[in-house]
C-alpha cells in the first residue's frame, strides 16, 4: 500500500532504454547534485560517480554497478491495481472513490496542511512536539523500533549488508511510507532517503520520470535492478531479499490501515510539504541520519530533513542492531544523530538538528 501522491522533482539513478522514445528532457537544468552509490561499510565514501546529467530516461531499464557497467534488469514490479494505488493516486482517489482508508486520507491531507503547526523554522512548543511524537510512537509500538538481526551471529550479519544502497523515495507524513520504513528498521538496512514533500522540488518529478507515476513510496534496489511501487510489495520483496527467512513482524503489513495514520494526524501535517524558504538546491552531499523510524525525537528530524527535501543516507540502529557500533564510532550512543560532511557538523539533541537544519539550509542564509 502507499499514499496519495502530492506534487514534482528531476531526473533519476536507472538508465531507461526500449522501442518508445524516450520522454523529452526538462527544460530547466538538472539539479547540481549526483547520485553517489556507496559501500555499506564506508557510508561516507562514493564507490561510484553518476552525474545525473548523463542519464538517460525510458520505460525499461538497466541498472548500473559500480564498475561503471551496464547491466540488464531483472525485474519490475508495478502492481496496478490495489487499494494502494487509489490511496496514493489523488485523481484515481476522485474518480473511483477508493476505499474507506482512501477517502479518509483524501479528506486529511488538506485538513493537515490547513491546521499543520506553521512555519517549521520559528521558535516551537517543544512539550508539545514531544507529547505528539511520543503519542505516535505508541499508535505504532510493536513496529519500528527494534532489529530483527540481533540473535544473528557476525557471519550472518554481514551476508545481509547490499554492495550499494537501497534508494527510498518517500515522505514523513505518509502512513504506508511509514510501513516501508519500519520494515527497514527491522532489517536493519541502510538507505539512501530522498523526500518527496508536496510541493516537491526535485524527488517527485525523479519518481515520475523514472517509473512513469507520482506514487510512494518508490524503491529503487540497484543491486538487483528493481523499482517497486506499493508498500506491502516493497515490505515483502525487503524480507525475501534480505530476511535470511525472516518474515515481517506480526501485524506490520496489516495494521497500517488502522494506526498508520495516527502519527501523521498527531503529527498535524509535519513532515507533509516543503518549506518554502528551503534551498532549492540540494548539498553537495547527502547528510546522514543515525535513527530508528518509531523514535519520537529523530521522526521529528525526519520531519524537517523532509520539509526541506534533503536527501539523506539514513542509518538505522534500532534495539538490538549491530549498527550500534557504526554509531558509537560516529560520537554517540543516541538517536537522532545528525553527520553533515558538506560543513564538518556532528549534532547530538533533536532541537540542536532542528536549529541547524532550518539555519543553515534556508534561503535567506545560502543567499
């Protein structure tokens, strides 16, 4: 499942080639930013190089690796018809009506961006936010919060660990997003995050472009070749792909429709649309947030990080993960973390993120 689709972005990480002619380029420059595809265990140093100005976009596709080869496809998975789709696809949502999940959605969105807590950047209630994101945690308890790897030896561990990154387009406030995201956490995967807030800059227009609809959350897996649509398919390729066996958490893929929602309704909208002071260029390079998708501090970095359409690599170090030690040897032994390598920052405390985030990616201060 997935959620409705809310605005645009650019171009994307798969070269597209077959018989249909290839969609006209954009007549605005790309973005001044390059897809980096990393090792695992050197989250900081690309293994490869793509400039996003040397793609080339149509509907089928290799997938490069990092010798700089091209390679076929294996597959693609786009199921097109499930509830999923309607939730996510605003003018299938008004024409069919969807189902109760959908409509009830359809209605939040512009309720949330009507009654959403403001500006992000000003001065906020911060008992508050953490009352509310406490209150979302608890709506998904079960979920998010723990690694499922933590009774496996070393061995098994490292087998699990993709040559290059997963690439996750998404956003906060999304309720299937969010499902997509817990599952990671379980597994314990790192992810290359490009948010896709309405209003969208960049990352939307990339998701169309790349698999021909505006639908989240997308995943791109440039180990394999696919790029999936729909939340639970994405969940389930995830364990099949890098389980070892293992099966979702009881309740993960079926409770969205009964307590996804409450973050992204206790949450008012944060996390739903793009600031409209963030920089319309993204940094050099991506930032890297230590988190865990049901920690009620770092879903409030997400948040912002989201606003202001920040691509990330995310490192998720839920209870139990081996990649506690990746955060230790970062500075810290809790979440959020935030590393920023375009300026040297390491910062600890959520409001210390906030307050770096929104000063130092805003328009007014890049003028």
């Amino acid at each position: 499942m997935s959620l409705a689709s809310l605005t645009s972005c650019s171009q994307t990480l798969v070269y597209y080639s077959s018989s249909k002619p290839p969609p006209s380029p954009p007549q605005h420059p790309p973005p001044p930013y390059s897809f980096l595809t990393h090792a695992h265990n050197s989250p900081l140093i690309p293994t490869t190089l793509i400039p996003v100005s040397t793609l080339k976009l149509s509907p089928c596709s290799p997938t490069l690796l990092t010798n700089g080869n091209w390679v076929p496809r294996r597959n693609r998975f786009l199921p097109a018809n499930s509830a999923d789709s309607d939730a996510q696809n605003e003018s299938a949502t008004g024409e069919n009506g969807g189902n109760p999940s959908t409509s009830l959605l359809s209605f939040l969105c512009p309720l949330l961006k009507l009654f959403s807590g403001g500006d992000p950047s000003q001065e906020r209630n911060f008992t508050l936010e953490v009352a509310t994101s406490s209150l979302s945690t608890l709506a998904r308890f079960p979920w998010g919060s723990r690694s499922l790897l933590n009774n496996m030896d070393s061995q098994q561990i490292t087998t699990l660990d993709p040559p290059l990154r997963l690439q996750l387009f998404e956003f906060e406030a999304c309720p299937f997003c969010r499902r997509v995201r817990e599952a990671l956490t379980e597994l314990d995967l790192s992810v290359e995050v490009y948010p896709c807030p309405k209003g969208s800059v960049r990352h939307r227009e990339m998701v169309k472009r790349f698999g021909g609809k505006e639908l989240f959350p997308f995943l791109i897996d440039p180990n394999t070749g696919i790029s999936m649509y729909e939340s639970g398919e994405i969940v389930k390729y995830l364990f099949q792909q890098y389980g070892k066996g293992r099966k979702p958490s009881v309740g993960l893929l079926e409770s969205t429709l009964f307590t996804g929602w409450m973050p992204t309704i206790l949450r008012a909208g944060r996390g739903l649309t793009l600031w409209e002071k963030a920089s319309p260029d993204p940094p050099p390079k991506k930032l890297e947030l230590y988190s865990y998708e049901n920690n009620p501090y770092a879903r409030i970095v997400r948040e912002a990080l989201c606003e202001l359409e920040l691509p990330y690599i995310l490192q998720n170090v839920g209870e139990g993960s081996p990649q506690s030690k990746l955060l230790e040897a970062s500075g810290s032994k809790e979440v959020p973390y935030l590393v920023d390598p375009n300026t040297g920052t390491h910062v600890g405390d959520y409001k210390k993120i906030l307050s770096y985030l929104f000063q130092t990616y805003s328009v007014a201060t890049l003028v």
